[in-house]
C-alpha cells in the first residue's frame, strides 16, 4: 500500500526514517479472527521480517526489562530453540532443588525454600548477637584511654559493612550511656564511630578532625572520611586505623585547643 493508506491505519513509523510515498511494507500481528489491518494488534512499517511467520520464533520467554536511556526500554528475551533450552533449563534446576529438599515431585518446593531462608535469616540473627556481645566482652575495658576520653578496639565478625557499623552503634550507645561525661571513640577493622553527650563536643567535627590530624601525621593512608551530628558521628579510615593510642593522643590534642 502507499504511505498515506498506511498512515490512515495508524500503522507504527519510525521518526527518522524515509519511507517510499507509492509503496511501503505493512507487517501486521492479527487478533485471532482478524483478516484485516483495522483489526490487528501491532501494524508497523517495516523493511523486512527475519521469519515468515510468528510460530518460528514460539516459544518466546522474555528474561529482562530495564531503562538504558530517557524514555527508552530495553526489553531482552530468547525465544524458537533458544526459548526451548531455557525452559528446559529452569525444569532441571527446580527438579534438583525438589531432590535436594528429598521431594519426590515439585509440588510445594517453593514454601519449603521460604521455610529455609527464613530459618537461616534467624539462624545468622542469633550468630551475630552472640557475635556482639563476644565482642563486647572483650572491648569491656578501653583500649586506650584518660579522664575524658576512651577509645575502643572492637573485634565484630559480622556479616556485611551495614550490619558492623549498626553492632558498632549499638555497642557506642551503650558505653555512652555507662560513662555519659566522656568522649568515646570505637574502632573496629576501618570503621569507626564516635559519640559524646558533653555540649562542648560536636561529634561530627571531632570525627573530621581526627581523621585530619592523623593524616597530617601518618600520611593519606591514615586518614579517611566521615561526619555526622553533635552527639553521634560514623566515618570509615583509608585502610587499616592506626594504633589506639594514636587515635587517644590525636583526640586530645583536638579537644585541647578548645
């Protein structure tokens, strides 16, 4: 048909492309039943196909849809042979996951894999609580300290960087609420944290010093970065924090030019 009959059907163009005013290829999916353009799902302008008919590309699995761009969507699928190995790729996993389990069919595999999970996710709870207090324990005692500061060395063998910086809070919380009038400070492995309840103290800025102070001192590598609010701040050194005492005696030469 010509381009003008095309348009009138509302048939799918491209924007930059030049299309032949006398002759243009209409490719067209029909609903079941439909014999003509005006009843189709998808019509569409278009300079050829790759098969001669949609059952040559059946079955069609579509495995991923994301943004690349503004207002663009990249949809990926396999489908024909490719779909067929897929499909039997997922049958295969899930008939060794029902033989792990001991299952004799699939039926009810998926409550089972949640009923895992769930256990593991309570199982892994109750290893890092035992985990914080083992390490409260033995940081009980400051590992390096005066009247008016204590730095402590914690060792947490927790699972990722989110849940050692929460075991962190949690234990800095609590030795702030022991001993209110000091500053603390609580390392473990590059994270540190630091919290005071004194009015005279801005956690945040003490934190940023401090890292300024030892990388003054020691070079780049013992710096790091890192902020937060009057009482409480979190920061995390370049690579592995300095001696305690370097971090005592650096925090008391800050506290001290106030």
């Amino acid at each position: 048909m010509n381009l003008d009959e095309a348009k009138k059907l509302n048939c799918l163009m491209q924007f930059d492309e030049k299309y032949d005013q006398d002759a243009v290829r209409v490719v067209s999916i029909e609903d079941p039943g439909g014999n003509t353009y005006k009843t189709s799902r998808s019509a569409e302008l278009c300079g050829g196909t790759h098969v001669s008919s949609t059952s040559q590309v059946f079955p069609f699995k579509i495995l991923s849809e994301s943004s690349v761009a503004s207002g663009t969507r990249r949809i990926e699928a396999v489908a024909g042979a490719s779909a067929g190995q897929w499909l039997q790729e997922q049958v295969s996993s899930v008939n060794q996951i029902a033989t792990v389990l001991r299952r004799k069919n699939t039926s009810g595999i998926v409550r089972d894999v949640e009923k895992l999970v769930s256990q593991v996710r309570e199982l892994e709870k109750q290893v890092q609580t035992l985990q914080l207090e083992l390490a409260k324990q033995k940081c009980s005692d400051p590992a390096a300290h005066d009247d008016h500061i204590s730095v402590h060395e914690m060792d947490c063998q927790v699972g990722s960087k989110k849940e050692l910086q929460r075991a962190l809070q949690t234990f800095a919380n609590q030795v702030l609420d022991d001993q209110p009038n000091k500053i603390h400070i609580v390392v473990s492995s590059q994270s540190v944290v630091c919290c005071s309840k004194l009015k005279d103290v801005h956690a945040g800025n003490l934190l940023r010093n401090l890292f300024e102070n030892l990388e003054s001192k020691f070079g780049k590598d013992a710096g790091g970065r890192g902020g937060g609010q009057n009482g409480f701040a979190q920061g995390q050194f370049t690579c592995a924090p300095c001696d305690t005492d370097h971090i005592l005696k650096a925090a008391q030469e800050i506290t001290c030019k106030k």
